[in-house]
DNA sequence: CCTTGTTTTGTACGGCCGTACAGGACGGCC
DNA sequence: GGCCGTCCTGTACGGCCGTACAAAACAAGG
C-alpha cells in the first residue's frame, strides 16, 4: 500500500477491461496484449496483476461462482423456483455468464485443476439439479433447452433492463421445462 | 482419378473426423496436428486436402448453410411454421450446429470475406425472421430465448434419437415465444 | 521401363501466445 | 541521504499454430 493503491485501481480497470473483451469475444480469444492495449499498458504489466491469466478469470467469476454455489447448495419445491432463482442468478451476472457457460468449460480438453474444469461441473450440476435423477430422454430435452433458452436469451439482451430481461427469461424457462 | 480416388476417401475420413472433432471441441480449439492424429497422418497432409484451415470449416458446414439459406428464402405464415422449419433444420445438422452458432461465429474479430462473417451474419438473419421487423425488447428476449433453446437442447442431447428432440424441441420453441 | 500426377512425408519458417527475468521510475520510510 | 517495495517496461525464450516447399512413395498409362 506504498503508492497510495494507484496500483489496485489499475487491477480493477484490467479487470472491467478483460470482462468487457471476455464477454463479447470470448475467453480463449482474447489475449493478454488485447486487455493491455485496451487499458493503456503492456502485456507484461497485465501478467504482472495476474499471474497467471487463468486468475484473471478466475477473479472474475469468482462472485458469479459464489452464487452459483449457493443456488446449488439450496433446496428449492419445484422446479419452478429453481429456474427462477437460476434465472436471476444469470440476469445478475450477466457479463460473465458466456464465460461460465460456453468458453472455459466449452473444451473438454481443460487439464484437470483448471477453472474450466470446475465450471463444466457447475453445467452438469446445474442441468442434474434441473432435470432431476436418471432423466428420461425428453426430460433432458426440456431441461437443456431450458438453460440454453436462459444463457442465450440473457447474453443476446445486454442492452435491454435487467427486470425486463429476468420476468420474460423466467416465464419462457418455465414455459420451455413444462412444454 | 488416377489413383482410384483413394485419396478422395481419406478425404472424406479427414473430413468426418474433423466434423466430430469440431463438434465436441470447437472449431478454434482442433488443431490440424489433431485432425491429423484422428485419421493417422501429418497435420501437412491434413493441410495438402484442405487448404486453408477455412476450407475444412466451409466443406463441412456447406450443406447446413444451404438449407439454412433455403429456410431463410423460404416464407411461413406465422413464428410457429417457422420455427418449426427451423427446429427441423437444427436437428438435421445438430452435427455442424454448434460450428455455426458458437465457435466462428463468436468472435467479432472475425476478419470480413471469412465464413465466420457469413456465419454470424446468418445468426442475425435468423433473430431478425423469428423477432420480425423493430422488436419490442420483450420480444427480442423470447426470440433469443427460443433460438438458444433449440440450439442447446440439440447440440447437448445428440445421443437421443432425432424425432424425439426434434419433436421435444418445437414445442419448447413454440412456447417460449408464446410465453 | 519410364514418365506423370497424386498423395504423403520431413523440415523449416514466421507469427502469436503466455511467461520469465532484469532493470528503471516513483513514492514512503528510516 | 540511502533503502525498499510497488508498479511498469523491455527483451527474450519456448511452445504451438498454420503454412510453404522439396523430396519421397506410389499407382497408372505411354
């Protein structure tokens, strides 16, 4: 803390930086010059913040992972209120939730003890959560269909007000998971 | 011709091993060295068939696009006609779907003249035909939605038989854009 | 047999990535 | 003043990517 914190405060411009590029690019698409250029820096600054660019990742979807948690940890009477509080859940994070969904865990290829290796097991989780134990084939249809109607309908929607967004994402879920 | 086409078969092996390979991967993550390893040659034999890395992208998506280019043509009375079209389409190529709504369409780096540009180009076509002209941010959100369902539901249950999904599918589409 | 064209290999290059390391600039503290 | 920790830069390395190019197998046709 010598510097007055002038340091932390670029930790978070990098921070808000990288989550932008994340979640319109994509994780693996955007390299650690990119976020540099994007704050005024080099890259070597960048990987001296974090070291080592998986904690950049990490650190931001370290919130969105703690109410994941919780969500998972919670017992809900229906599915009915799973899905609406897995839709708000999504709303809330909505910058980072391609990052949960389709990046890191998208390649099965994560070497085991990196992030995507936890985050593909949040996918799991939460469509086993949904769709309950040995589903039926058209059971995991509808579940899948429904959590791809929440993440699709929540990233392609940035601009639109949150409230707005959750009431109509919650409705369809629901309306997908009972069709 | 001369050597019988044997080569025209190693062709198609490469071609189904990338197919598969891109399928559960995604496109940027499937290196030629892979491919290669698959069908049991060097990436520059890989290299000498496709040439470049596009053309593997392009040959395999190439039927899609033209059904997808026919749908589009094509005029259906309501949202329901077409997004039954559309969910019998995604079944049909739930191979190749995830190529051309994830992976190269992702990006916005994408230089233009690239198939991912018309890939993307394609995604927006679609929203625009299921939303119609203007949307109302309601819309834009169900419309996302019912997309991303069917894209979810297709490309995460390719085990299920394809009447069920396609079946399973329609009606979830259908009742999140009517929900 | 010998040439021809296709297919596959081996080797090598340039580019971008993430990372390591040494050093410089700057403020706080004795 | 001297010292130290923080922040950032410059340079360089190894690795993987896609690609280019020369040369070797190989079947087919003269």
């Amino acid at each position: 803390m010598t510097t007055l914190d002038q340091g932390n405060a670029t930790r978070s411009r990098i921070l808000a930086a990288a989550r932008d590029l994340f979640a319109e690019r994509g994780y693996a698409a955007v390299s650690l010059a990119d976020i540099a250029a994007a704050v005024g820096l080099t890259k070597t600054a960048v990987a001296y913040h974090f070291h080592p660019k998986d904690r950049l990742a990490a650190e931001i979807i370290a919130p969105a992972a703690d109410d994941l948690l919780t969500l998972l940890g919670a017992r809900f009477p229906g599915h009915r209120e799973f899905l609406r509080a897995f839709t708000a859940f999504a709303v809330r994070h909505r910058a980072v939730v391609r990052l949960l969904t389709e990046d890191i865990g998208g390649a099965d290829s994560a070497p085991p003890g990196s992030p995507g290796e936890a985050i593909r097991e949040f996918g799991r989780e939460l469509f086993a959560r949904l769709a309950g134990p040995d589903p039926s084939p058209s059971t995991r249809v509808r579940a899948w269909a429904a959590l791809g109607a929440v993440q699709s309908g929540v990233v392609k929607t940035m601009d639109v007000p949150a409230e707005v967004v959750e009431e109509r994402l919650t409705a369809a879920a629901v309306a997908v998971f009972e069709s």
